[in-house]
C-alpha cells in the first residue's frame, strides 16, 4: 500500500488548479525557470501565470500577476485593488508560502502597468 504525503497532497492540489485554470480561463501555470522577471518601477516579481486567451486578436501571451505581485509593482499595500482593469481579474487559488492555498485574483500586466502610471501621476 503506498503512503500519501502531504508533499503529495500538495502537488496535486497545484495540478488539479494549473488544469482547472487553463481549461476555464486558458491560463497556463509558469513552472521553474520558465518564467521572466517582471520590473515596474522600483520592484520586480517573478512570472507564475500567463494568458493565452484570444482576446480577439489571438493568444495574449501577457503575464498574469497575484494581487499581491500587483501590489508589490504598484508601491501599494496588500489590501488594494485595481479598480476597473481593462482585461478583468481572474480569480484563482494560489499557494501563498505564509498563509497556504489562498483565493486571489490575477491582473494582466497591462492593467498593472496603466495602475502604476495612475499613480505615479
């Protein structure tokens, strides 16, 4: 009989959500060194999820950020929120180191961007 670790457990919690969201919003899950770092002003975060939803002129292919990567790239505390994101938040379950698996939602990079000219002025 074989053993089920909570590594285990884990691990297929983050398949079944990688699968849930690519089949419902076509968002993949960046593993590894697949990434990119993302700066923005005077932060920078790493690349975990991408769009490649056809928002009418083909795969997006635009990083996705937490609300707390966005935050982090705005200068803002983790409570914000963008207020009316051109490209609409995705929400999802992601595994936070702190806090475990937690519901957020994911911003385009785009959207992220045009908050930080906002606020920059």
């Amino acid at each position: 009989m074989a053993t089920i670790t909570l590594n285990d457990l884990i691990e297929n919690r983050l398949s079944e959500i990688a699968e849930d969201a690519w089949e419902n919003h076509r968002v993949i899950n960046i593993t590894g060194d697949n990434g990119r770092v993302l700066p923005l002003g005077t932060a920078s975060v790493w690349e975990r999820w991408r769009c490649e939803a056809d928002h009418g002129f083909g795969p997006c292919h635009e990083p996705l950020l937490t609300l707390d990567q966005a935050a982090t790239l705005v200068g803002q505390p983790v409570d914000f929120s963008l207020v009316a994101p051109a490209m609409g938040a995705i929400e999802m379950t992601v595994l936070d180191q702190e806090f475990g698996f937690q519901l957020t939602e994911l911003y385009h990079l785009s959207d992220v961007t045009q908050e930080y000219r906002k606020a920059q002025g």
